[in-house]
C-alpha cells in the first residue's frame, strides 16, 4: 500500500516523510509536522512496477561494452523516442540529442574516454529508460 511505495521512494516514518530524485540526488519534498517543503508525490500518477518491467523489456541497448558506437532499438508497440542523454558517473553530461521521433538510434562513443556511463533515454509518452553502458577502447 501507500506505506511500501513510500518507503520504497525515501525515508519514511509516522511524523516524517522526505523523498528524493534519486537519479540527480535532490530532495523533491520533506514534511516533518507542520513545516512542509516541495511538492508531494502524487501516488495515483505512479507507473506500476509492472508496467515498468514490460516497457523496459521493449528496449534495447548494443553492444554494451561499446567501443565505437551503440545502438538503440525500441519495439514498434512502444512510444518513438524523443531524446537521449549520456552522463558519466560524475554526472557531467557528455553527450545528448533532442527532438527526435525514432525507433532506431546510433550514438557514436569513439571520442569518449574508456569508463562506465549512465544512458538515459526519454520516449514520446514520457517515460524514462535508464541503462549503465559501458565504453571499452
């Protein structure tokens, strides 16, 4: 119930709640009494766990080590992707597109230096794929 998503999504107790972006490591919103900041989660807005697992299954990232270049491909059924950022595991964005309608994506990884990265790939519907990729020269 509402007690396990909110553990699952932050810290939580009977008087506190403090949830956190944890991909960029903000704190989205904190209550503690009557001091309140940010903006609560809406629970009803949240994508099961499930649905997640099958829209993660639609995507596929290769070759991962990547030395060249990799590939994005995404099933038909789902939304075409719009963009696509690549950071590395300092958080500085090293590359990135935008205003993209494809199913079909090749991002050249020659030029950057040998190291673990975090994919990050956004469709139409606004879903958010995430993947490590790993490029090996």
């Amino acid at each position: 119930g509402l007690q396990q998503y909110m553990t699952c999504l932050g810290l939580w107790s009977r008087y506190e709640y403090i949830f956190s972006d944890f991909y960029n490591k903000n704190l989205v919103y904190y209550k503690k009494g009557s001091e309140e900041w940010g903006t609560p989660i809406d629970f009803e807005q949240l994508t099961p766990i499930e649905e997640i697992n099958t829209l993660s299954n639609q995507y596929k990232v290769f070759p991962n080590p990547a030395n060249e270049s990799v590939h994005i491909h995404i099933a038909n059924t789902v939304a075409p992707i719009t963009s696509w950022i690549l950071y590395d595991l300092n958080g500085v964005l090293r590359k990135q597109a935008q205003q993209l309608i494809q199913q079909q994506i090749k991002i050249e990884v020659a030029n950057l230096p040998t190291g673990l990265y975090h994919l990050e790939i956004i469709n139409k519907d606004g879903f958010h794929y995430r993947q490590p990729l790993v490029v090996s020269h």
